[in-house]
C-alpha cells in the first residue's frame, strides 16, 4: 500500500520531470533558432540534416585559377 508521502513524492517527481522536459525544448528551440542565423536562414525555418547535401552548388572557380588554365 502507498503512503500519502510516497503519492506526494511520485507528484512531486513528475512535476520536475515535465520542468526538465519544458526547459529541454526551449534550449532546443534556442539552438534551432542559433543555427538558422548562423546559416543565415530564417529562425523558424525547419532545417532537416541529411548524410548529404541536398544543394544544387557548383563552387565558382577563382579567377586566378582560369587564369592559369588558360596559359
């Protein structure tokens, strides 16, 4: 049989377990939102990482280097 101190502290530990667990998805949501600005995304934009880059990038050669192949 349950006590009414054993109830109390099964309250008591749920409730600081749903604290634990709100502060974790704000830390969460601040760590989107830094990671979008150093992206230079907007803050609520969803990013989804993937094992590969889903851009269609061709990187510029530098001039220097056309240069070059030209000679």
């Amino acid at each position: 049989m349950l006590s009414s101190l054993d109830i109390q502290r099964a309250k008591n530990s749920l409730f600081e377990a749903e604290q634990r667990c709100a502060l974790a998805q704000i830390e969460y949501e601040t760590e989107q939102m830094k990671f979008n600005e150093l992206l230079g995304l907007p803050f609520d934009q969803e990013v989804i990482l993937t094992e590969r880059l889903l851009l269609d990038f061709s990187p510029l050669q530098p001039i220097w280097l056309s240069a070059l192949n030209r000679l």
